[in-house]
C-alpha cells in the first residue's frame, strides 16, 4: 500500500483509497484519438485499424474498460461523460452500450485535445456549472486504481477548497524519459486533509535527454494529464489561453441537448485548427494550476509500441518488428 506526504513531509500511514462517488464530481474521459502510433500493433492484436484506447492491449479488457473501471471508484457511472470521434462510432459503441447518449459527446473530427476538452465541458456546464470535474485520458496503465483514484479524490478535495486553482496529478518519474511532458513543482500548497500540493513552476514539453536528467534531479514530475477543477474554473482557464477557441463554441451553447446540436457542431468543428490542451492551455497559465504528487504507483503513458510491449513482460516475436530499438524501460512512480 501507498503512502502519501503530508505537509510537515512526514509519510501518512494510512490506506489510500478511492473516495465513494459524491454527486457533485463528475469525470470526462478522453477517447477520441486517433492512436496513429500504435496502429501497426494494434491491427496486429485486433485484425482492424482501431484505436488502441479500444483495442485489448494489456490483456483481455480494453484501455477504455480499464479506464471506466478505474474512474467509477470515485465518480458515479452516470456523470461520468465520454468524448469521442463519430468516425470511431463502430469501436466505440458496442464497449458503451449501456451508457447514456446524453454522456457520450461525439466530436465530428478530431481536432485535438482543446476542442475535445471544451465541447465535454460544455455538456456538463450544461446541467452542473457549479460541480468539479476530473478529466482522464483512457490510454494510460495504473498498477493500483484504487490509489490513484484517492489522489484524484484529493484532487477534488482541493476544487472544494480552492476553487481558484486546477490540480494536476504529476507522478514522480524513475528516469530521466524524453518523451513525457513534465511539471517543475514550485512553492507548496496548503492542500486538504494534510496533502502536500505544490504550485506549478513550469512545464517541459518532451526535454532533450540532458534536460530529462536535470529535471529528475530536481524533483520534477511527469505530467500524467488528469486534472480536476471547477468546471467555470477549467472553462475560464481555456477562455483566458484561446479567446478564438472559446469565442467558436459560442453558437453552440444553446442547441446543446437538442436535435440540432449535432449539426451546430459539425459546423463548429469544420472551421476548428487541431489545437493540443497541454501546450495551448496549461502551459500560458502555470500561476492557476498546482500539482499533486503521486508516488507509490506504476503508471504508464502508453503512447508507444514499445511502452506497451514492457508493460506486457515479453516481446513477441510476430511484434517485435514494430519496436523501435529504443530500450525503453517500464514507466513506474517511485
């Protein structure tokens, strides 16, 4: 079991748990990806050109099961909202099948994490401006859900406390890796429930390998790209970073839950530049987001063949030819 750090730096004893659901958190899990690098894996897994969020990588049960497993242990099932690509409607719809339509936000093209981010937030402003929101990427491997989910019921917590401040997740690394956005903690922040979060100093995109090793040894964080916020507080981040991005959706805030939504977003969406959350949204705002430390905890962003295959334990041959030789290790929080 897990610790977690208090504010005097001293370890808690105590089991981290997911929080029960409450009514007034709601989640969004991100599954409208194309999976472009993956898809020489995944044809070879799934015998078709799906995205490997619903594709069976890990084992018997899809990254999007594993992810609506995980985040239904701290939000209820039924605020718990999907964003998708209609492209993807024949991957998508048998693994949603008892969901909802109203959770299930269909883009019309993928344009990228902003434009997916802000129409599902729309949807839930819609029907709860005032609750917190967690957003959760659905291609990511956790060893111990339970644990994670408490740090995202901190996370939450914190929304409660200050509603000011977005909370990212930022897990303690175990190599100095090039290919994951990171976090430089700055001053601490006083969290709930004796927490230790920091204010975010900066981020580093992707560093050179010089960089990644400096910022190992510095204590920084990989950015695991789950954040929980006020929903006016996540919609307020994005207003301030991409005015036009905002400005766009604006026709389409009142047909939302109507029979012309659809048509008012392919519109919408026919005129949107892909533009990426990360480096359009948090990286212009660091002064409104703090990070929370997640330590204890295998976690692994598996954006790449190679990830996956070590995540799995073997290189099967039949695979082999679609790794590059990169001698990537197995992603752990330490």
């Amino acid at each position: 079991m897990a610790d977690i750090t208090t504010r005097d730096g001293q370890h808690n004893p105590r089991g981290l748990r997911a929080h029960p659901a409450r009514p007034e958190r709601w989640a969004i899990i991100l599954a409208g990806g194309d999976g472009t690098r993956l898809r020489d894996l995944t044809r070879r897994i799934a015998g078709d050109d799906r995205p490997k969020q619903f594709c069976p990588l890990l084992g018997e049960e899809t990254l999007l099961g594993e992810t609506r497993r995980r985040v239904a242990l701290g939000v209820s099932a039924s605020r718990t909202v999907f964003s998708v690509t209609s492209v993807h409607e024949r991957f998508y719809a048998p693994l949603l099948a008892d969901v909802s339509p109203r959770q299930i936000v269909a883009q019309p093209e993928n344009r990228g994490t902003a434009p997916a981010i802000l129409y599902a937030l729309l949807r839930v402003a819609a029907v709860a401006p005032t609750d917190s929101v967690a957003i959760f990427p659905s291609d990511h491997y956790v060893s111990d859900d339970e644990a994670f989910m408490a740090h995202v019921g901190a996370a939450f917590d914190l929304a409660v406390a200050r509603p000011d401040l977005v909370a990212l997740l930022g897990v303690s690394p175990d190599r100095p890796e090039t290919e994951y956005g990171w976090i430089e903690p700055a001053q601490s922040v006083l969290g709930p429930q004796g927490w230790l979060l920091y204010r975010v100093g900066r981020f580093w995109e992707k560093p050179a390998p010089d960089l990644a090793r400096t910022l190992l040894e510095d204590g920084c964080l990989w950015n695991s790209f789950v954040m929980v916020g006020r929903v006016a507080s996540l919609l307020g981040l994005i207003a301030r970073a991409l005015p036009d991005l905002s400005r766009a959706f604006l026709p389409l805030g009142r047909f939302l839950g109507t029979p012309v939504e659809a048509a008012m977003v392919e519109a919408v969406y026919h005129r949107l530049p892909s533009t990426d959350f990360s480096r359009g949204v948090l990286v212009p705002n660091p002064a409104l987001l703090a990070v929370l430390p997640v330590r204890g905890i295998e976690w692994s962003d598996l954006g790449h063949p190679e990830r996956v295959l070590a995540r799995r334990g073997t290189m099967p041959a039949p695979w082999a030819d679609v790794v590059p030789p990169r001698g990537l290790a197995t992603a752990a929080a330490v």
